[in-house]
C-alpha cells in the first residue's frame, strides 16, 4: 500500500508541475487577451515556447489517467462505488480536455499558414478568438476538475490512512472550482477583480499540492483499530 501511496503522491506532483507550466507561466508569457496583435506577436515569435506549453498541456492530461488509476487502486477498499465515481470524472475531465486542446493546434496552423492575402491584424483577431475558444472549454473543464474532488475527499476522509485534514480541503476544493466557474460566467467583467478567486483558489491548491506531498514522502499511515 506504501508504494502505491508513493506512485499516486508522485504522479500528482508530476501532474501540478506540468499543470504549473502550461496554466500559469505560458500565459503569463505570451498571452494578453485584450490584446490581439500583442498575443500574436508573442505566439509568433516563441512558437517553440508556446509548443513546449501544449506537450505540457498533453503531458498534465495524460498523467491524469494513472494518477485516477493509482488512487483507485490506493483507495477502492474504502468504498469501491465512491473509487468508480472518482475515476468516471477523471475520464470525463480527460476526454473535454484533450478535444479543448484543438484550438491551440490550429492557432500553430493559422500562424505557419502561407497561403493568402491575411494581414497581420486579421491573423492576429483570429488567433485570439480560437485562445478564447480554448479558455471557453477550459471553464467546461474546470467544472469536472472540481466534481472528482468530492468522491476523492470523501475517501480521504473515511481512509482512516490519510489525514483527514486533506479529505477536508479537497471536499472544500471542489466547490471553490464551482464557484469560480458561476463567477466567471454568471459576472464575467467583475469576478475577476474580487477576493473571491483567491479565496475559492486556496483549499484545492493546498488540499492537493498538499496530499500529493504526503503520499510521496510519507505515504500511509497504520489504519488506526
């Protein structure tokens, strides 16, 4: 059970950092969504960069898949319906993820399409509706990236081998991702400039950089009788 607690703590880290790469530092480098000829210019002259960010992407979605498997299989003996629930979820958050990387692979045709009399603007105005495209299924993603927390912490906490603090913020973690998809969706100029992101933010960030940490350097702990 160790080395299975040890194999899932470290796919979860692996997972966090490429999800680190692609989610937070490529954006912070290339994109400026109100600004249509500066993410051009950005994309087009760190194409490799903004490559590099889709492996990343493909990398922290694939890992997903056994990182599911690995828990299910650390975690099925707590309750086998909750551990088939966590996996369905994953698989599902896995499939809209993959199919939302598509707007990126045709921005890399748009911007190496030699063909026709497109100016820079118009190019540049195309790119960035299919980034938009991409951040519209990005919030559809989110929704499941929220929902398999719930049947994931509720195993945590009912483990009795994982401390209970991470069942926790994990069960938290879940609704701070629904209330930032109403947020953005329900008031998308002014959620944004609140508090609330950070705040619905916190659980999960800890909940999961934390367990992941603990089942990689800890592991389990005895089942107390």
């Amino acid at each position: 059970m160790k080395k299975d607690a040890r194999v899932s703590g470290l796919l979860y880290i692996l997972m966090i950092i490429c999800g680190m790469f692609s989610l937070v530092y490529i954006p912070s480098k290339l994109y400026a969504l109100d600004n249509a000829l500066e993410t051009h210019n950005n994309i087009t002259t760190n194409e490799l960069l903004f490559k590099i960010g889709i492996l990343s992407d493909l990398c922290m979605i694939t890992i997903f898949i056994f990182l599911s498997l690995s828990l299910y299989k650390l975690l099925k003996q707590v309750n086998n319906k909750a551990a088939i629930i966590m996996v369905v979820l994953v698989l599902v958050s896995v499939a809209f993820s993959y199919i939302n990387l598509i707007p990126k692979l045709d921005i890399i045709s748009l911007i190496n399409n030699k063909v026709g009399i497109n100016t820079t603007d118009i190019q540049a105005e195309k790119l960035l509706i299919l980034l938009r495209s991409h951040y519209n299924g990005f919030s559809i993603v989110q929704i499941f990236w929220g929902l398999w927390l719930l049947p994931f912490g509720y195993l945590v906490l009912k483990s009795g081998f994982i401390p209970k603090i991470f069942g926790i913020l994990l069960i938290v973690g879940c609704f701070g991702y629904l209330t930032d998809f109403l947020g953005y969706f329900l008031y998308p100029d002014s959620y944004g400039k609140t508090i609330i992101p950070t705040i619905a933010s916190l659980p999960h960030a800890l909940g999961e950089i934390g367990i992941g940490l603990w089942l990689l350097i800890i592991g389990v702990k005895k089942k107390s009788s």
